[in-house]
C-alpha cells in the first residue's frame, strides 16, 4: 500500500495530536500535516505528474521539505532527496540519471538550478527556504486540502537515493513503498515507539537517517518531532528533557560529549539514544553510558536496504556490535566462495529481506554484480558474528570513507586530482579524525617538477564538489606503493599519513 497511508495508522482518530515542534517555536498537528501533504500532492498531481514521476529536490531542512515528501509519496511519485553540499557538476549528473519533471532547491540555488532544469529539459523549477517560503510554498497555496492518497504496491517505486559507485558514478537506489512500510513497522515495534515518545530530530533530511529512519517510526507510533534545523550541540541538551528519543551519527554524540553541560541530569527523562551510519568507537560508547547513564542502542544499515541489525532494546547492548538482523531480515557472513563463516571469522556481509531495495535506477549490470546467484545483496562490508549472535563491521571490502556519517568514495576526488595539471596520480584514503571519526585525505605524484603544493589541491577540489568530500590534508609522495597485481596499497598510504600527521610541510 501507499507507505503514507500506511504511517496514518498512527495518528489519533482526529489528527489532533502534535507531530512536529521546531526550533522556531511553530507547531504542525497531525491535520496540519494532512491538509500540507494533500495540498503538495494535488498541486503535483495537478501539474500533469504521473505515478513513479521523479521529484528531486535540494532544499535546506524544514517542515515544509518534509511535507513536500511526504506529499510526494501520498501522489505516488519517486522522491529524489539531493545533500545541499552537492555542486554543479555533481547536480548535473543527478538530473541528467533521474530526468526529474520536477526540481525543488534553495533561493540561492535558483539561478544553478534554473540552468541545469533547461539543459535537461525539466519544466517546473521551484524554491523552498529554511522558513518554508519560496515559489512552491505560493504555488500550493491555493491547492486542494483533501487528496486521496494513490493506490501503491509494495514494490512500486517510492524514492531514489544516490549512492556514490566505486568507479566514480553514482548509482540510484531505488527504494519501494514495501521496503519503507515493512521496515518503519519493525523499527516501531523493536525500538518500542509509542505515541509518548518525543524524538530530536537533528539530522539532515536528505539521507536515510533523517528522512526515513527517524521519521517513519514516528509518523507510525503517533510520536512527536523536535524539529532541529542543524545539528547544535547545545540545543540538543537543551530540548533534552522534554525529550525520549535521539537519533544521531557518532559525531554528534562525541560532541555530546565535549560539552561540560551534558550529563545524567540533563538525560534524566530520556528513554534511547541510537546511533548508526558509521561507526561508534569504544571510546565513545564507554564514555557515554558512564557521563549519562545511558547505553547507546547501535544499528547498522545503508541506503539499499534502511536499517538491517540493531543491538537489542532490552538486553545487552554490546559496544563494537551492530547487535542482531531486525525481526525479517536475514544476514549472512561468507567467505571467498559464498560460504557462510563460524563466529569470530570476517566474511562479507550479505542479506535479503523486506526491506531490501529494487535495485540501481537505470543500472541493470550493476545491480546484477551487487547480488549473489541465489538472490543476497553484498552489502560490501565486512563483517563478523560473536558466539551470541552480535554482529561486528569490522572492515569494508568497498573503497569508501565515512566522515561525520557522509559517505566518500575515493575514486570521485581521484578523478579530479588526477585531471589536474601537475599531477601524475593520486590516490585518496580515509584517516583518523577526533570529530568526523574519519576523514578524507589525498596522497598526490606530482608530474617531474611541478610546483604544485596542497592549498592548490584542495581548492581545485573544493571548486567542484561537495565540501565534506574535500581532503583535509594533502601528502606529496615520490610514487605510490602497489602490490604485484599493481594494486595501490591504500593501507600503507594510511600508516604513511598517521606517521606523518605531526611532520611540518609534510
Ligand atoms: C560538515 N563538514 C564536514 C562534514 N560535515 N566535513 C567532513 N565530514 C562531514 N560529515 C564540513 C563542512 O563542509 C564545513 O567545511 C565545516 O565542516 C562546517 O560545516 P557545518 O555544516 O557547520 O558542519 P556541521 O553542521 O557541524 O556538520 C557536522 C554534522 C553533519 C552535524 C556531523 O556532517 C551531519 O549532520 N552528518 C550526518 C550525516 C547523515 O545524516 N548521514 C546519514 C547517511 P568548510 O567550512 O571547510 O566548508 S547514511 C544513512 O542514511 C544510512 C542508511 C545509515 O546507516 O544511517
Ligand atoms: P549509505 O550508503 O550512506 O547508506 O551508508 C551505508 C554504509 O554506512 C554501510 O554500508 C556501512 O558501511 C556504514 N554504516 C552504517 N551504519 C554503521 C554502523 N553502525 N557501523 C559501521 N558502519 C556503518
């Protein structure tokens, strides 16, 4: 069924519960959001807009883009969320992939955005601020405030999110109405969402944690938002007592953790704290639970299949795990010839489920090399069962960095470095960072007396893609290290980079 009217099921029989509450003090009941969403899916459906009809948008947090999502998803159409880092040329790709009939961005996007719809032949271009205004707020205005929701099957399409590829491209995950209805359920039930609980809600709305993990659970168990448009440390401890619930990436709890005002008074009325998209260190999980009280509930999942384990709600909660798969999904660790691995052995992680996704938009032999014969995803990370059945990452066969919960693939800035002129060859790694819990950093050969030196680097870079993939430090080296297939050592670049991290002019 349509996953919208599926999240109805929560609200109170006259919608007059609250949903969200923002950071500027406004309230949206749940009627409010009923009569926002129908009025965003007439005004599309209105435009001529099909079922399965791409809507991309680039858009600062707010209510309002949550509306027009959710609007989306109740007119059947195929929600494109784009991160506000990413660029022109970035953008470019995305619109040209999808072939959007509508765009939503930013004011100050307009004049960028307005180029590319042209060049790619989008008719409707449209601007949502931070305070919910733009031309899309004046368009809908008049549109109807009742509109039923179009009927959906389980497997039609209800979003792409882009995933950066290993070669560079980025690959469409397209994600069904099945996959959100089947996992928002799990998670409600396994994460024991009431109509009590009050989430924080400080993650931006342009990637699965924020837009579908701590959104969907909420819509489905009658909670309530407090809507935070960034991430502030202190407004979180702020809102803390009125608190149940937060969600968050592991920076968000180390910076937590870096304010004197953070404490078990403060976490006095809270129920959970969660924690995914990267890794949580020991550290942290060890500092918190003693500085709180609290043992933070770890997850893993990815844009191709929402969350697929968590560590167990009652029960123990073991740091450096992921916990157990989520009631209906399946994982598997296996080695080199698909055989499923005894605990304590790293294999790949594949799994199968509900909640797994459709497929690459418009890449069949993609989609094909990423599953097994008998139908497992590969999730590229690598992974190992404890004799009680937690599960532990403890690698990535992927090429990927995680900085601050973002996803970089390497090969995207190895591409840009290496077209620059003055460079050889480059090679791009993750390193150790006390913020973003890694980081990107580049290793750079430059062409025989090239004066090239690192501020160049990272502007070049900068100039044309989204900040958090910038390198945060450049190292020039001789040649790179390569093994006998010819492979870049990408290890001994990372060791290289840890023993020169204090050396000046490195
Ligand atoms: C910001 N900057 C970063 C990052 N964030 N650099 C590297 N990595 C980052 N993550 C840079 C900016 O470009 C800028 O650089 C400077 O830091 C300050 O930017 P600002 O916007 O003020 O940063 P911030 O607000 O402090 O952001 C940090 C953050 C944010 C709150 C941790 O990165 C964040 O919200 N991360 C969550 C990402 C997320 O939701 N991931 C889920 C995807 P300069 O000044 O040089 O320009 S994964 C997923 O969805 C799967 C399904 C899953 O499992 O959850
Ligand atoms: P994305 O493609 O942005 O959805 O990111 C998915 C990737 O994030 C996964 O394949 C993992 O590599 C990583 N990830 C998510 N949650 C965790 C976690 N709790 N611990 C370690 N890695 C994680």
């Amino acid at each position: 069924m349509n996953a919208y009217s599926f999240f109805r099921r929560g609200f109170a029989p006259r919608h007059q519960r609250n949903f969200i509450e923002t950071d500027r003090g406004e309230l949206f009941s749940h009627a409010d959001l009923e009569r926002a969403t129908a009025r965003v899916a007439s005004f599309l459906a209105g435009l001529g807009l099909k079922a399965g009809d791409r809507v991309a948008a680039q858009i600062d947090k707010s209510p309002q883009g949550l509306f027009l999502y959710l609007g989306a998803l109740r007119a059947g159409l195929c929600y494109l969320p784009l991160n506000t880092a990413y660029q022109r040329g970035e953008l470019d790709y995305f619109l040209g992939d999808a072939e959007p009939r509508v765009v939503v961005c930013r004011p100050e996007s307009e004049p960028l955005l307005g180029d590319l719809a042209r060049a790619h032949g989008i008719a409707h271009l449209f601007t949502l601020d931070e305070a919910g205004a733009g031309s899309l707020a004046r368009a809908v205005e008049g549109a109807p405030e009742e509109f039923s929701d179009r009927e959906r099957a389980d497997d039609d399409l209800a979003a792409i999110i882009y995933t950066s590829g290993t070669t560079g491209r980025s690959k469409g995950a397209m994600v069904t109405h099945g996959n959100l209805t089947s996992n928002a359920e799990v998670l409600r039930q396994f994460w024991r969402f009431s109509a009590e609980d009050v989430l924080i809600h400080a993650l931006p709305i342009f990637h699965v944690h924020g837009l579908f993990v701590a959104v969907h659970p909420i819509l489905l168990a009658g909670a309530r938002i407090l809507f935070q448009r960034k991430f502030d440390a202190k407004a979180v401890i702020a809102d803390l007592p009125r608190a149940s619930a937060l969600m968050g990436v592991p920076t968000f709890y180390t910076r937590l953790l870096a304010e004197p005002g953070f404490g078990r008074e403060a976490c006095r009325g809270m129920r959970v704290f969660i924690s995914g998209s990267a890794p949580l260190l020991m550290d942290t999980f060890n500092a918190f639970r003693d500085r709180s009280g609290h043992t933070i509930l770890e997850r893993y999942g990815m844009s191709e299949a929402g969350m697929i384990t968590s560590n167990p709600y009652e029960g123990e909660r073991r740091g450096g795990t992921v916990g157990h798969p989520l009631p209906g999904v399946s994982v598997r660790v296996v080695g080199a010839e698909g055989r499923p691995l005894a605990p304590g052995e790293p294999g790949d992680i594949q799994i199968r489920g509900p909640n797994l996704f459709a497929g690459y938009w418009r890449m069949p032999e993609k989609t094909r090399e990423e599953f097994t014969a008998d139908g497992w995803f590969r999730t590229g990370d690598v992974g190992q069962w404890d004799s009680e059945g937690y599960l532990a990452i403890v690698g990535r066969s992927k090429d990927l960095i995680i900085s601050g919960g973002y996803n970089v693939y390497p090969k995207e800035i190895e591409l840009l470095i290496d077209a620059m002129p003055g460079v050889t060859e480059s090679a791009v790694v993750g390193v150790p960072h006390p913020d973003f819990g890694e980081t990107v950093a580049a290793v750079v050969v430059r062409a025989a007396g090239s004066p090239l030196i690192e501020a160049q680097v990272i502007a070049h870079v900068r100039s044309q893609i989204a900040a958090f993939k910038v390198p945060k430090r450049v190292l020039f080296v001789g040649e790179l290290p390569r093994n006998a297939m010819g492979k870049v050592q990408k290890n001994l670049l990372r060791e290289r980079l840890l023993d020169t991290a204090h050396e000046p002019g490195y």
